[in-house]
C-alpha cells in the first residue's frame, strides 16, 4: 500500500484526506523521530533531578501547584486520561477520526512534545492498522485544546476505552491484541503531550473544508445549468465585469461559468427575453466568489495548523526551556470554522432561491413544480420545501460558536474557543448544502427535459447524464427521498466536478 511520510513540516490538506479517506498508510521520518527523542531526554533530566515543571512534575490547570513525585508519574499519566475522557454524544466518523490520529502524530513529530519515540510510533501503527478509537463528538471547549475528545483517543494506547476494528466496536485492549499491537504504559509528560492539542477540531475543519472546496466548484455548475434551462443571460459574466471588481473568487466564479456554458444555444443575452436577471442569476460571480474567498481563508489557517505544535508545556531541546504558553488555544481555528459554515449556508441560501425559480411557474414559465400533470401530480413541490428546511437549519447552524466563552478549571482556564463546535457545525453545514445543491441539480434537469432542451452546452449535457443515470425524468411522482439521495452522494464523491473537468478542463477554485 501506498505510504505518505510524515515529518512534522510538510502535511498537506489533500494527504490528510487520502490518509483518513481513502486508507493510505504512515511513515515516519527517521530524523523527525530523532527530535522526538532528544525532547524526550529533556523531560527524562527533570523528572531525574526532580526539578519542578508544569505538566512534567505537577498536576494539571489548576493542580499546577501541586508536586507529583517520579514514583507517582505513571499513575498521574493513567488519570490524566481517564478523567479527561468525559465525552459524550455519537462516536465522531471513521474519517475524523483518522485525521485526528494523523494529526496529533504529525503534531508530536515536531520534537517539542517530550513523548517517547515509541509511544509516537504505536499511535501511527494503530492508525496503519485500522485500530480507530471511538471518540465521542461533544465534550470540547478548544482550550486546552481538545482535551475530551483526544483523552477518549490515547485511552485505547493503554489498553483502555474503546475503539472500532474491522467493524467491530471493542473494549480497547481487544481491539489492540486483534491488531497484533501491545498497549503501553505512559510516562511522565506522554499523557498530556497526547491529549492537548486542537488536532480534533483540525481534523473535522479540514474534512469539511475539503468538501466545501469540490462542492462550490459543483455549485458554480449546477447554478449555470439552472441558467441555461431558464434560458438566463450571459452577460453578467463577461470578465470586463469582475475586472473592474478585481475579488479573485468573483472573476474565477465568473469565468467558470462561462467555460460551463460554451456552446449552449440557450443562454440569452440582454433585450432578447428580458432585460435583466434576478440576483440569484446575474449574482452568482459575487456570492458563489465571495464563499471561495472565504475558503481561500480557511485553507491558509488549516495549512499552517495541520503543521502546527498545539500542545503546553513546549520544550526546546536546543536550549533545555520549558515553556508554559498557550498554542493550545482553539481561537485561530474556531474563527476560520466559523467563517467556513457561514460561507458554506450562503451557497445553499442561493441554490434554494434557484431551485424556487425552478418550481415556480410565474417566474419560470415552466409548467408548476415541474410536473407534467400538475394536481395530480406535485411534482417538485416538496423538493422545495425540503430545501428550504435545510436552508433554515443553517441559518441556526451558522451563528459562530467562537462568540461564546465559559471558563472552566476553577477559573485558570478563563477564555476558550469552542472551536470544535465551530468545526462540527460546519461539517453539518456542508451536508445540507449538498443536498440542497443535488435538489437544484434534479430540477434543473427535470426542466431540460420539461423543454425537450437539445443544444445544451457540453459540459452541462454531461451533467444531465450524469443524473439521468441514478434519477429519472418524473413523468409521474415517485418516492423522492431515495433520488435526493443519490443524487447528494454524486456530489459528495465530487462525481458531477468529474464529469464536467472531463470535457472543459479544471474548473477554476
């Protein structure tokens, strides 16, 4: 199997989801191990002589004070997990969880940790071997970083918890003999260097980004078919435009569309059926643009934090330094999740107001709802309202989570992120765009075919046989749910950027 070498330096958004997707397999970097070690040499001389450093020698947040004997360092490490391990909720998906080990392994690498090599290398080996804790979705502030959810994975490291193995969900130890692997038993420094860190909400966040990124790129297609059966105007997207308002996602969005819409015999332009379009039509390039630009500020933060040292205490080998500090902290992450779902909800807000567009005979001058015996049949009607529910839920979903703050450890920990919330939130976001997106793409479709529409433009021809080969013209109802389905799973294997790349090359981002 195909391995990726982690260093600690060079992690890649697209690696984080070949790793936690599609399986591929860890190496680590001999020299990055040899950081490890040398930070590691530096906790094992204080604890040797006794010399008193948060997080090596002492208790935890507001235990800082309190002096922990080397005698007592296993059994402080072994707490530190199973206290911290309060999570409750659904266990979080096999992907995220992938990305939160890979995370944290990358993490460790840098050499500032003060874990053992060999601790390092058997997380990454129960990653390679498919050994996934079961790590509840809810119970994280985002400062320390995330310390429930990240204390539920390292419990599986000491035979403890519990974790899914080829399926099966398994007391810790079961899972880790089945894999041929051996729990160990943690010493001073290695609990904490596990459990604090943002590697949970990182790893959610860059998930749901990544779908973000191919489905706005589906969105920018789907909206320029829904202008094309409408028979919108072209003009609007004539680059003079977007150059005079030089947002680097606006003239890409606007340039993408027309790329999808060479050589349709249906787009219009102005004077010719009307004079102008609605918003949701002529707008596209300013509201599709103004989502990449703010995806374009995500992946900046996510490139820099899946590559980041997010634990407390650091240590700096070069030097001997300890340094108590706060990288742990969520904010910088809680705010991109936050400006991610945002962003995300506006791009099903407009695909709904496409979608009614549609489904509306007195806008569209197509029969209503898109049925061809309309009152017998309701055709597209509660398509739309199902749309629109969606639309709703992420309005909700939307108010940022890094507004609120609650402290916590007896006041010592006074601000926290939410960012793991904020991530979270996102991701859901995410899914109910898709849906809304896949429900515009089935009407735009239906209209096609309500049209008998036969000069379409290439790249959206091969969008309608896309659909038609999972969902059929309606020539009567049929039981929705099971169209909107498949249609929501082509956009979430990014099957219709696909088939369109494959006639007029790599859509614009």
């Amino acid at each position: 199997m195909k391995g990726i070498e982690i260093t600690g330096e060079h992690l890649t958004i697209e690696q984080v989801v070949e790793i936690a997707r599609d399986g591929l397999s860890v190496k680590i970097s001999f020299e990055a191990l040899n950081r490890v070690a040398e930070a590691r040499a530096v906790v094992e001389d204080f604890v040797e002589n006794n010399r008193i450093v948060y997080g090596i020698t002492t208790g935890f947040g507001k235990f800082s004070d309190v002096y922990i004997s080397s005698e007592d360092a296993e059994t402080l490490q072994r707490n530190l997990l199973v206290s911290h391990a309060c999570g409750v909720g659904k266990p979080l998906p096999e992907d995220a969880v992938r990305a939160t080990m890979l995370l944290r392994a990358n993490a460790l690498l840098k050499g500032h940790s003060g874990i053992r090599p060999e601790t390092l290398s058997l997380l990454v080996e129960m990653l390679n071997r498919g050994v996934h804790p079961v790590i509840p979705e809810k119970g994280s502030l985002g400062a320390s970083g995330d310390l429930a959810p990240l204390a539920h994975m390292a419990l599986v490291l000491i035979g403890e918890g519990e974790a899914i193995y080829q399926g099966e969900t398994l007391p810790g130890a079961d899972a880790m003999r089945r894999a041929g692997l051996t729990p160990t038993v943690l010493s001073s420094k290695e609990g904490l260097a596990l459990i604090n860190g943002t590697q949970v909400m990182t790893g959610i966040g860059a998930l749901a980004y990544w779908d973000a990124e191919n489905l706005v790129k589906q969105a920018d297609v789907i909206a320029a078919m829904t202008l094309e059966a409408l028979e919108g105007i072209i003009d609007p997207f004539d680059a003079r435009i977007h150059e005079l308002r030089p947002h680097p996602g606006q003239i890409t969005t606007a340039k993408n569309i027309r790329t999808i819409l060479t050589g349709s015999k249906h787009v219009t332009h102005q004077g010719e059926k009307r004079v102008q379009d609605a918003y949701t039509l002529r707008c596209i390039p300013q509201i599709h643009g103004a989502t990449k630009d703010a995806l374009g500020y995500v992946r900046e933060k996510l490139e820099i934090e899946i590559n980041a040292v997010t634990d407390n205490p650091l240590i700096f080998p070069e030097t001997g330094d300890v340094i108590s500090q706060g990288n742990f902290h969520g904010q910088p992450m809680a705010l991109a999740f936050d400006f991610l779902g945002i962003a995300v909800s506006e791009i099903a807000n407009v695909s709904e107001r496409r979608l009614e567009r549609l489904v509306n005979p007195s806008l569209s001058g197509l029969p209503g709802f898109l049925a061809k015996e309309g009152g017998l049949n309701s055709g597209y009607m509660i398509v739309q309202y199902s749309a629109a529910s969606l639309v709703s839920e992420n309005k909700i979903l939307a108010h940022p989570a890094s507004v609120d703050s609650i402290p916590s450890s007896a006041n010592q920990e006074d601000h926290v992120s939410m960012g793991t919330i904020a991530a979270r939130k996102a991701a859901e976001i995410v899914g109910n765009a898709r849906h809304v997106l896949a429900m515009e793409w089935m009407a735009a479709c239906q209209a096609y075919d309500l049209k008998e529409m036969d000069a379409c433009a290439p790249a959206t021809q091969a969008g309608r046989s896309l659909l038609r080969e999972t969902v059929p013209f309606l020539e009567r109802d049929e039981v929705m749910y099971p169209l909107i389905n498949r249609a929501s799973q082509r956009l979430a294997e990014a099957d219709l950027l696909r088939v369109v790349e494959a006639e007029i090359g790599s859509l614009d981002r």
